[in-house]
C-alpha cells in the first residue's frame, strides 16, 4: 500500500471523504462519491437497495444516513476501498449538484440546523436573507476545512485522481438507469427511492422576489410552516452573481451553465 498510495493521496482521500465515505462495497463494480445537499439521500437508498441492504437500514432508522453512519461505515475495510482507486477495476462517480439550486437547499438546511447557523455565526434569535447568507458564507469561505459541509464548494481540488465520471442530481433518474443498464445492476424503483422526508421542493412553490426577504430558524428539519419560495425565487442579478463567484469551481468543473438555474 505504501508503495502506491502517497502522503498526497492520502491527503486528497482524506478531504474528499472527510464528511462522507465513499459508497463502496466489495463485490459491487462502483465508488460513488458525494456532498451533503447534492441529492446524496436518494444515491444512499439506492446504494442500499442495490447491494440488498435497503430493508436493514429502513428497520433501522427512517433516516438512512444513521445506518450508513453507524453500521455500514463501520464494517467496511477502506484500506482496500483505498487500493481499489489506484489500481482497482471498480468504476467511480461523483454525485453533483447544480451550484444555484444547491444554495438555496443550503440556505434552508442553515434554517433547521443549529449547529451550521453556530458554524455561520447566524444568532437564531435574529432573521437572515439568502443575500445575507451568501455575503456571510463568502466571507468566511466554502473550502472543506472552513465551513460546514452542507454549504461547502462540491468540488475537491485534485479530485480527478480518483474520480473518473460525474453523475448529475437533475438528471438523476435517467443517469441512474443508463449506469444500471451499462453494468449490469438491479433495476431499482427510483422514484420511490428519491422519496425523502427532509426534501422541500414539494412545497417550494411561491413565485416573487425573495433574495432579500428575511427568514428565522426553523426548529425541526422540513417543518416549515407555509409553502417556500421556488429556487428560482431567490435570485436577483446579486444573488446570481455571488454564487457564480463563490462556487466558481463547481460551475467550471462539473460544467453547469452559469446564466441560470436549467
């Protein structure tokens, strides 16, 4: 191992999967990195469901990432998850997320988590505006090591060492059929997979002008008491320019179109 995995290597491993390991298991053909906010629920139920674990992490918790956080994680060898990104035959992906929808999602995650609003300095006792927040987020930077990882920059400097192919949460569905289809997998019930219920674009469905518009903490994930904006509805041209600035690298390297949310 020493001789093929380098303090470099290490490093970049260690950053990419600093707050999520990678979906790995031994006798399944993918790797499959992810971020916090890019749709990585769906790709964790549909990991489970595919490797016939989907049940056992159901029973275990509603919330799957308890089960991958305190069962699959912790009986998995990453040393040959390690050797397997040098010199392995497994394919790998990353999951991304467009970088102006992935703000927003941001944004309300902030409003329903008490420890990214103390990460952010937000007091809950005040009100904040998805303007404020990219202000606030830029100033204090969207690297890893800097900031909570539901509002980090996806993307990982150097990432292409081990990460060969991209797959896109808008296009989730069909993407995930063509890699079922291509290696051979079990055709999965995708939109029962993609149901969560700490998603809020079911009830993100006022259109207006919202960028500067101020909301408070929501004490429990999801529970917002009235419909939300669409995502749509947080831009102006300053929201669009601060995140085309602050997640420059997400666009440039994932190859979203910075003139709108499409």
């Amino acid at each position: 191992m020493s001789d093929i995995y380098d303090k470099e290597q290490e490093d970049l491993f260690t950053k990419l999967s600093k707050h999520g390991l990678p979906l790995y298991e031994k006798d399944f053909p993918l790797i499959f990195f992810w971020s916090p906010k890019s749709g990585c629920t769906s790709l964790i139920r549909w990991f489970f469901f595919q490797i016939g674990q989907l049940q056992k992490a159901n029973d275990y918790h509603p919330w799957v990432h308890m089960y991958r956080m305190e069962v699959y994680e912790k009986q998995n060898d990453y040393t040959e998850l390690k050797r397997q990104l040098l010199d392995g035959p497994k394919v790998t992906y990353k999951l991304v997320r467009n970088p102006y929808k992935r703000a927003v999602s941001s944004f309300l995650a902030m409003l329903t988590n008490k420890l990214i609003m103390d990460e952010i300095k937000f007091n809950p006792n005040d009100s904040i505006s998805f303007k404020q927040f990219l202000y606030q987020i830029n100033k204090i930077g969207i690297d890893r090591d800097l900031i909570n990882s539901h509002i980090a920059q996806q993307y990982v400097e150097g990432e292409e060492v081990f990460v060969r192919s991209y797959l896109h949460l808008e296009k989730f569905s069909s993407e995930i059929e063509s890699i079922e289809k291509k290696y051979g997998l079990l055709k999965s019930p995708i939109l029962d997979l993609t149901k969560s219920h700490h998603h809020m674009t079911q009830i993100m469905t006022v259109k207006g002008e919202f960028a500067e518009t101020k909301f408070k903490e929501q004490f429990k994930l999801g529970t917002f008491s009235n419909p939300l904006p669409t995502y749509e509805s947080f831009y102006d041209d300053e929201t669009m320019d601060l995140v085309k600035k602050i997640f420059q690298k997400d666009f440039e390297a994932y190859g979203y179109n910075k003139s709108g949310l499409k």
